[in-house]
C-alpha cells in the first residue's frame, strides 16, 4: 500500500488542503468567489435596470408615435377642411361675379336698346316730319296754309320725341 501512487497521490493531496487551509487560502477562495457573485449579481440588476429603461423608452416612442400620427391626421383633416373652405368661397366669389357682370351687361343692353329706340323714334319722327311737310306743301297754299303746316309740323315733332 505504501507503494502504490495512489495512495501518495491523496497523502499529497491531504498534505495540499492542510497547508492551504493553514495558509487562508479557503477564505480567499470563498471571498473571490463571493465577490464574483456580487459582481455578477450587479450586472444582471444593472442588465435588468437596463432593460427596464429600454422597455420605457419604447413605450414612450411608441406613444409618441401614436401622437405624432394622431396629429398628422389632424393636420391632414384641417387641410383638407380648409381646402374645402376656400374651394366653397371661390365659388362663391365666381358666382358673385358671375352674378354682377351679368347684371351690368343687362344694364348696358337695356340702355342700348333704349338708346335704339329713341334713335329710331327720332328718325321715325323726322321722316314723318319730312313726309308730312312734303304732302302739306303740295295740298295747302298760301300764307296761313304755312302756319298751320310749320304749327302742326311742331306738334308733330314734340309728341314723336316724347
């Protein structure tokens, strides 16, 4: 048994703990492992504070996302409201328009039918002189027939351009 490497092998081993146990050196291995794990656990908090902070910040992105597209179709109706304002108004402006030109082109027509109508009553009326005079001169004689032709002449004329 003394001769066998397996039994030297654990009175080494034994020998190995003993002096490592004298020396501290459990307590060091403990502590760095304890440490170890410390350090560990800080990192999976800080990981998991980490997380939680990513996992507010896309939540907040994701509202303000919302918002943002929430607004655009806002923007979008109010545009298309206002569009539709001032399509009503220029309508409304052309038909108003519309509306008095048409009215001034009926005035300017009614007084040049007007004016027409007094231009032809005035040469109607002077052709009717002209003709009425010629017939007078030719029936009536004489001075008194010149009279009543030049008085009735007159009449003529101021009731023709009534």
């Amino acid at each position: 048994m003394l001769l066998e490497a397996e039994f030297w092998v654990a009175v080494a081993f034994v020998v190995f703990m003993a002096i490592v146990w004298k020396v501290g050196g459990f307590t060091t291995m403990t502590k760095g492992l304890d440490s170890r794990a410390v350090r560990i656990r800080h990192e999976l908090d800080e990981a998991k504070r980490l997380r939680e902070e990513a996992a507010a910040v896309l939540a907040d992105y994701k509202r303000r996302q919302v918002e943002a597209e929430k607004e655009a179709q806002s923007i979008v109706a109010g545009a298309r409201e206002e569009a539709q304002r001032a399509a009503e108004e220029g309508h409304r402006k052309l038909d108003e328009f519309l509306a008095r030109r048409t009215k001034a082109a009926e005035t300017k027509i009614a007084q040049a039918e007007a004016q027409a109508e007094a231009q032809v009553r005035a040469a109607a009326a002077e052709a009717a002189v002209r003709v009425s005079e010629t017939i007078l001169k030719e029936r009536l004689q004489g001075e008194a027939a010149q009279g009543l032709i030049r008085s009735s002449l007159g009449e003529i004329r101021t009731r023709l351009s009534a």
